[in-house]
C-alpha cells in the first residue's frame, strides 16, 4: 500500500485448512502495522462463492490480497488458482500460494497458473510468524495493489 493510503484496512483472505498456521497468520497480522481484516476459510469449494458474493457470501469484501494453501478439503489450490486467474473480475487479486510443499512441480505449475508468489511455509513457529510479517511489509507495505471500490 502507498503511504498515502495508510489508514486504509486491507482485506485478506486466507484459504487454510489447518487451524494451527491460520492462528499464527492471524496472530502475525495483528501485530502488524497495517490495518487489515483477515477471513478465513477452510474448505476450497467456499472459495469461489466468496470472492463472487454468491449465496452466504453475498456481503462479502473483495479481498486485496488472497493466501492460498495448496492441499484443501474440496477444491484444492490449484483448481482455486485456475479459476481466480481466469475470471477477468478477480484475476488482479494477487494470490500468494502458502503452503508446505516444497514439490518444484507445484512451484513451477502455482507460477505457469499466475500466482503472484509462492512461500513455503516455515514448520519453526518464530520462522513463520517472520515469513508473515515479511509478506505483510512486501504485499501490504511496498506494492501498490489496484483498487478494489
């Protein structure tokens, strides 16, 4: 975000299945400096109602920026990546694939559907708490990201 915009809250959507590594990404945003409103969900198939406001998520935000795990109950990442980057209405929401997987395979296939980045999660809990506030400085601090109003 520009620093002309700094009392703006930033809306992120993290797509995690593990309640562990959503707490700690919840807990690193709220140490952060920039304002923002994490949701979360935990199952892939939620994933596109939400970001086209369909059904229970008819008053959903537009997120700034998306985190997305790979390996999902339902729809798993790569599907989700797909479709985002395919829907001329999203396809400039950044998606940031964090996951656990190290596969070359899934870097290279996460890069070749337009994810905006791709972080391996840390397993140390300091390191990932790190890994978050470094993505918060880079994504939220540096980038100037197309307006979503």
């Amino acid at each position: 975000m520009a620093t002309e915009e700094i009392g703006k809250i930033v809306d992120i959507l993290l797509v995690e299945d593990n309640p562990g590594d959503a707490e700690l990404t919840r807990l690193a945003f709220s140490e952060a400096r920039i304002r923002s409103n994490l949701r979360v969900l935990e199952n892939g198939d939620e994933v596109m109602p939400f970001l086209r406001q369909e059904g229970d998520y008819g008053e959903a935000p537009r997120p700034d920026i998306i985190l997305l795990d790979l390996n999902l109950p339902g729809k798993d990442g790569r599907e989700i990546l797909e479709e985002v980057k395919a829907d001329n209405q999203l396809k400039t929401i950044p998606v940031i694939v964090l996951t656990t997987s190290q596969a070359e395979e899934d870097i290279l296939r996460t890069y070749e559907l337009h994810a905006n980045s791709y972080i391996q999660k840390p397993v140390d809990v300091n390191e990932f708490i790190a890994a978050i506030k470094s993505l918060e400085d880079f994504w939220l601090t540096v980038v100037k990201l197309p307006s979503t109003r």
